[in-house]
C-alpha cells in the first residue's frame, strides 16, 4: 500500500477506499490526479457516496460510518439552565433567554465518550473555530442564500452565498474552549436594535484515548427571530482524533485550511424561535 499525501497530511493511498473522510486532498494515487476517494470535492467520492447527499439541507456533505465510542445529542435538553453566563435570563424556548433587553440564542449539545469497555470517559478537549456569518440587506434567517460566511471558500454544496475571495475568516484556526458533557454555544445579544447578524462554530471534541467528534452550530438572528442548526457529527476514532490534535496545535491546519471548514456535515436539527416581541438585535461573538 503506497503513502500519498494530501492538504490535511500524508495517509493511505488516494485509490484506498478506506483512506479517513478527514483526509481531504488532489493526490496523485492508481486512480490519477483529484480522485481521492477521501475528497468530497472528487468525481469518485461523489460517485461513491451519491446516495448520501440531500441538496436541500445545509450544510451537505457525507457521513463516515459511526463509531460506538461517541455519542452526540443535539436540542433533547435545555443545556443553559443553571450554567454562569445564564443567570438571571428568562427561557423564551429551548433555543432563545432573554437577559433584561438582550437576546441569548444557544443550541443545545451533549457529548459523551466512551472506552472500549462501555465506561463513560471524560472529555479532556472541547476546540472551537468562529466564522461570521454575514447578511446581505434584508436576509430573513429562512433564506439561507442571503447569508455568507466571511472567509470561506465556496464549495457547490453550500446553500450559503459566496464569500468575495479578499475576505478574511474570523479566525484562522481552533481554539481551547471549556470541555463539558453538556453545552450551550451561540451568541450573547448587547442590545434590541436593529442590525442582523450570525456565526457558525465549528467544534471538535474527545478524548486522546478513545477518540472524538466533530460537529457544527449556526446562530442566525434577523430582525424578527433567530435560527439555530445542527450538523451532523463526524465520529473521530483516537488515532484519527489525535492526528488532527497534532494538525492544530502545531499550526499546521491554519496553513492549508484557513479558507476551509473541516468538514462539510449535513445539517440535522433546524429551529426557529420569533423574539418575544418584533425587535432585533446588534450581536457580539461570545463563546459558548
């Protein structure tokens, strides 16, 4: 079996059908030059995972086969009952508090990990990566082709509009966040205005020994109500977490991977919640 190499690092052949879905890359294999079996991008990948996309969902892409070691629940529970940043705040819904006049929208996420015996293992790393997620003038949180996110590069799969190609992404790679079985991401309001805004969050959790997930949280706020989606979670054995561990913190994801997500996972949950009285809100990125 020949070693190619591809954007995210050198892995199995490009013609290797069990080349990891994270392997994202053109190399040359037995197949030629952009066929990789791992690239969602490729005529073969396409070809063997036709079955897979839903052009009607957002974001699209395809899902590698689960893995038992990780579990992810998305909106079961209310995650911000009882967590600091949501003290004093009135639940409209699962999705939306308000604070005195701000808005406080938030998914609701919980992670469990598992070894290979069934014991429930502790998450020792939560990262997150922040895109703004920008409106054209008038974007109702519906229509998701009247919203971009600043920085990446367009794939044909994305429901969202084009970013301009100059523009820079929030943040160039993943960063520490609070690791907790139970979370709340999305974004604080500071005021009932006007101005409508929205961010995507991409998350990658776990735990070296067993191995992780990763998954995506888009907040759009408009001028009337707010939108909560879900991906799907990519499963992450513990060789494939820890070699994408070592691409983060060396600084070597940023380097390939500035103008690109992770990955692209099919949306799974989508919430929309009207404010509590038609009023907007001018948003500040917090973390979750």
């Amino acid at each position: 079996m020949t070693r190619t190499r591809g954007s995210l690092g050198t892995n199995s052949d490009a013609g290797d059908p069990d080349t990891p879905v994270w392997f994202v890359g053109d190399t040359c294999g037995p197949l030629g030059c952009g066929q990789d079996h791992a690239d969602p991008s490729s005529p073969m990948f396409k070809q063997m995972h036709s079955h897979d996309l839903d052009v009607e969902s957002s974001p699209i892409s395809i899902m590698e086969k689960p893995k038992a070691n990780v579990s992810v629940t998305f909106e079961e529970k209310d995650c911000s009952i009882g967590t600091a940043r949501f003290t004093g705040a009135k639940p409209i819904s699962k999705n939306l508090s308000m604070k005195g006049g701000s808005p406080m929208a938030h998914a609701n996420v919980e992670v469990q990990l598992y070894d290979n015996q069934g014991n429930e293992v502790p998450m020792t790393r939560r990262l997150v990566r922040y895109w703004y997620v920008k409106p054209e003038a008038g974007a109702k949180v519906e229509n998701l082709s009247q919203w971009r996110i600043v920085g990446l590069e367009h794939s044909e799969f994305s429901p969202f509009a084009v970013s301009p190609e100059r523009e820079a992404p929030a943040s160039n790679n993943f960063q520490w966040d609070r690791p907790g079985g139970c979370d709340a991401p999305g974004l604080q309001g500071i005021s009932v205005r006007d101005e409508s805004f929205g961010q995507l969050q991409e998350f990658l959790v776990g735990n070296a020994s067993v191995g992780g997930a990763y998954f995506q949280t888009y907040t759009l706020e408009d001028s009337e109500k707010i939108r909560i989606i879900n991906t799907n979670e990519l499963k992450l054995s513990a060789n494939e977490y820890r070699k994408v561990m070592r691409l983060i913190d060396t600084g070597e994801y940023s380097k390939t991977m500035r103008h690109k997500l992770f990955y692209m996972p099919q949306a799974k949950t989508s919430a929309i919640t009207p404010y509590p009285k038609p009023t907007g809100a001018l948003r500040s990125l917090t973390k979750p």
